[in-house]
C-alpha cells in the first residue's frame, strides 16, 4: 500500500515472516487489532496498532 502507516494482511504477514492465516486469527481473536477495511473488503491494521502487538508479544519494540 502506498501509506506505510496502514498495512494489509499480507503486508503484516510478510514483516512478521507469519502465515496471512495467522494474522487474521489474531484479528479475529482479538489479539491484533485491526481498523477496518479497504475498498477491496482487506483487513487493515494501523502501524502503531503492529507495533503495540509486536511489544506486547515480544517485550521490544519493531524499531529495535
């Protein structure tokens, strides 16, 4: 996507080196929290709301 503070599925996937299956059951869960949908119906996830889950999840920051 052309805005590097919000991020698709695939985008998260692929910096978290996980499955787009694993990102939409944190979604789902509750886990990661997604804000909302693009034209094409894809989750979207803030960069902050990411970096929130990579520290809660991994006690460091994304910048790190």
């Amino acid at each position: 996507m052309a805005n590097s503070n919000v991020l698709t599925i695939r985008e998260v996937a692929r910096e978290l080196e996980v499955d787009e299956r694993t990102v939409r059951r944190w979604i789902k869960s509750g886990e990661l929290r997604s804000i909302g949908f693009d034209i094409k119906k894809r989750y979207l996830v803030s960069r902050t709301d990411l970096d929130a889950f990579i520290q809660q999840r991994t006690g460091r920051s994304n910048q790190e």
